[in-house]
C-alpha cells in the first residue's frame, strides 16, 4: 500500500498553492512534487519488486505453474529469471 501511495502521489501532484512570479509571467498553484523529487534507486526498485509480486499472485490465480511463474515475469517486466 505504501507503493500505491507513493506512486499515487508522484502521477496525480497535487496543489502546493504556492505562487511563483517572475517580470510580469505569474504561476499560481503550482504542483507539489516532493515525493517525485525524493525518488531514489532504492525506491523504484522496491517499487518494481512489489509489482512483480502482485503479477506473480495473478499469474498463480489464473493457474500459471509456481515453476513458470518467473518466466512470465521475464515476459512482463524484462528481467530475466534468476
């Protein structure tokens, strides 16, 4: 869940409603993107290995064996089975 809200927070910005003025250009309500800008390796890995889990329970759901499993994964995400 924590996964979800961050990728959640990092697709839909939400206000800061903060204005930011420069000569005569005025931007009211910009974008909050604090956890975008707080992105890191260990984030977006971490990211990927909770997808992959997720997708490794509906391949199993839907009757793919334990042992092939990995293979889909390969198909969908690009990383080859260890």
């Amino acid at each position: 869940m924590r996964i979800k809200a961050l990728r959640n927070s990092i697709v839909h910005f939400s206000s800061s409603h903060t204005t930011f003025e420069h000569e005569n250009f005025v931007v009211r309500g910009l974008a909050d993107t604090t956890d975008y800008d707080e992105l890191s390796f260990e984030k977006a890995r971490s990211a990927l290995f909770a997808a992959e889990g997720v997708i490794g329970e509906v391949f199993l759901l839907a009757g793919v064996a334990p042992e092939n499993v990995p293979h889909m994964l390969h198909g969908w995400a690009g990383r080859p089975p260890v």
